[in-house]
C-alpha cells in the first residue's frame, strides 16, 4: 500500500511561486504507487474548483473565495480575512480527511499560516510524523516582527517537526535558531533546464526585442522578479544612471511596487531605459532570458532565489548579492577562489556597486564566458528536478517513514 501524505500550502496553483514549482515537480515525479498526495489549500478565487485533481495531487481548497482582479493580490479584502482563518480552516480539513483515510505523514510548506494549521494538527495526532519545507525569502528579523504576537506558537511549528527540509543552508541555520533539533535536511529548489536551457529561434527573439522597442544595439539587463521591497528593483533602476544610454533595464514581474518603481525612473531619467513588462507565464520567461545579456538581481534577502538558477540555465551571466541562500550556488571570483566562478557579487543597496560589476560583465568576454560555462555544468548537475526528487525521497520521505 502506498504511503499518504497530507500537505498545507497557503496557496497552489495556478498561483504560482518557487514553492508552489517545487511541490509540484517533486510530486509529479514521486510514484503514486510510493505516496500519494492530498493538499489543503486557500480558495482564493471562487472560481477555482473546491477540490479537483491538480497534477499528482487532490487539491482541497478552504476559505471564502471571491474573483481576483490578479491573482498575484492575494492580501486584498477579504482574501486577506482569509489568509488569517486559513490555520484553523486547514486544520478542520485535515481533521476531515484523516478520519476518512489516515495520513501516514503531514507536510507543511514554510513554517507560515500554513504550519500554524499544520501545527494544529500535529497537536492533535501526535504520532503522526510532521514534515516542515522552509522557502520563506524574507529577512529573519522581519519574519519575527511579523508573528511577535504570537511567537510562542511559531516556535512551536519548529519545535514540533520530526524533519526539516530547508531549500538553502541559511535557512536550515534559521530552523535551528528557531530550536528545531531533529533531522535537517539542505535539498534546493530545482529548475526545468530543458525549458531554460531550449534554443529560441532568432526570428522570435528579434519580435520579442521589437515589442519591447529594443534597438539592435542595445545591451540588455534583465531582472526576474516579484516587485517588492526585498527584491531591490529600484538599485537596478539607479544603476542605469552609472551605465551607457544604450543599456536597458528589462523588468519581468509585478507586484505592490510597480507604481513607485516607474516614477523612481522618471526621478533618475532613466524612464526610457526601463521596460517593464508585467507578470509572464513562468513557460515563457525563457524567452525573455535569451534575449538579454545580463541577469541582475540585488536582492536585499533571499531564502534562495530560483531566478538566479532559471538565468544560470540559460546561459546568462548573474550579478547578485552575498545575502541568504545565493552564496549556496553563486561563486565570485574575487571571493571564492577555492572554486569555479558562477557570478559576480555585487554590495547590498548599492547601484555603483551594481553598474561595476555589469560593466565588467559587459567589458570582459573571457570571465564572462567563463562564469556562463560553469554556471550551467553547476545547474544541470546539481539543481535538475529529477534530482531533486530524488533526493527528496532518499533523504526526506523515506526517514519520516521510519
């Protein structure tokens, strides 16, 4: 008989981040005849079906759904009424579900309003196993002004996991500040290489550069990201100011900052050298990737930064910051002598910082081509999904069964 695992995940698809990727190409490569998969979810969206099948797992959605304008807006009114219920709706759920069919183990993904109701559970079925995921990109310091209200309790969902599987090393260090002392284990997210790596015909690269309205001599930054603080979007914008008229900044995503972030171009004069595109397929991104020549990402925070992999499988050379988990797999040359270099580190909150290390991307063919080379030896070696799962199942499923 195979194993059950439940899951808690705040939210799954067609919402989609790192984590939401990740459980998905983990349980789609687990064979339903070694577990199978339940998952409580939010119904953040009334149009959503309350329970439906969603690749290798039962989705069974909780909460009081409306029509989002974007779906990326998941704290407006009354989603957000939602997101503070959803603990206590999970665990109903899960208590619903357990009866029905027992779980043989529980999986939380980040220790967030999903493992508050994991936690709830666990509480109640104390032998049944408690698996945390730690993905959370946030400052440590910020996570704990966000739960000081209740920060007895968040300790507790630490406390009550049998194992953690952490996505970077800063991470697990970060379950362990939080007094987690069982089994720990640092397995990252993967990236869909043969979907980065994938040649784009020139023919639709040209379309694509036109629609941005890029000249053919134009050299392009590109930055993948949600729009928000931690991002440091904004020092890609300043950076401009520091580099050549005919360097573009391309920015694919959206989020709470798109508004400021405009006006912050107009602010430098740099409004014309911007392009932002809006939120992308994940599929397509790649597109996007091979028409630039350079990916940048000044993270101010980072758990570990899917991005940077995406960017490194297609071939691009990555200027970023030594914060969270990017030191895991970004080695600059100047810093990590003792290995092959995969990128270039650029100082926190600095734009000239940034703009130097473009320019010595731009200027330098031979560590350019370098850091490209090693950068994609690193990725399809170490951070495939078919490795990961595979490691997921050797070094994680297979010992909370134990």
């Amino acid at each position: 008989m195979p194993k059950r695992i439940l899951i808690f995940s705040l939210t799954y698809f067609p919402f989609t981040g790192g984590a939401e990727v990740a459980v998905r190409e983990i349980t789609n490569r687990t064979s339903r005849q070694d577990i199978e998969f339940d998952m409580v979810t939010l119904q953040f969206d009334s149009a959503l079906a309350r329970v439906e099948r969603v690749g290798n797992v039962t989705v069974h959605r909780v909460g009081f759904g409306r029509p989002s304008p974007s779906m990326a807006d998941l704290f407006a009114f009354p989603l957000k009424l939602n997101k503070y219920l959803f603990p206590v709706l999970a665990y109903r759920m899960a208590r619903r579900l357990h009866r029905r069919q027992a779980y043989d183990a529980i999986w939380s993904i980040m220790a967030n309003y999903a493992g508050f109701g994991a936690l709830f559970f666990k509480l109640r079925n104390k032998k049944v196993p408690f698996l945390l995921t730690l993905q959370e990109g946030d400052p440590v310091e910020h996570i704990k002004r966000r739960v000081r209200f209740v920060s007895s309790w968040f300790k507790k969902i630490f406390l009550s996991a049998d194992v953690i599987q952490a996505i970077s090393k800063h991470l697990a260090d970060f379950g362990s500040y939080m007094g987690h002392t069982g089994k720990v284990a640092v397995i990252p997210n993967g990236v869909d290489t043969e979907l980065f790596s994938q040649q784009v015909p020139t023919s639709e690269l040209d379309t694509l550069r036109r629609s941005l309205g890029l000249e053919p001599h134009d050299m392009v930054l590109i930055t993948t990201s949600r729009l928000v603080e931690k991002n440091g979007v904004d020092d890609c914008i300043k950076a401009l100011a520091h580099l050549s008229d005919n360097v573009k900044l391309v920015v694919v995503g959206a989020g709470p900052l798109e508004k400021r972030l405009k006006l912050l171009a107009v602010e430098f004069g740099v409004e014309r050298r911007v392009i932002f595109t809006g939120s992308v397929e994940h599929h397509a991104i790649p597109r996007y990737l091979k028409l630039a020549d350079v990916f940048v990402r000044p993270s101010r925070s980072e758990g570990m930064g899917n991005s940077f992999i995406e960017a490194m499988a297609a071939g691009l050379p990555v200027v970023a910051t030594q914060v969270g988990g990017i030191v895991d797999f970004l080695f600059d040359p100047d810093m990590n002598r003792d290995k092959k270099p995969t990128g270039l580190f650029a100082e926190v909150r600095s734009p000239e910082s940034l703009a130097r290390q473009v320019k010595r991307l731009l200027d330098d063919d031979d560590l350019r081509s370098a850091i490209c080379s090693n950068a994609e030896e690193m990725v399809s070696s170490v951070y495939e999904w078919d490795t990961i799962a595979r490691r997921m199942k050797t070094e994680v499923f297979a010992k909370i069964f134990i």
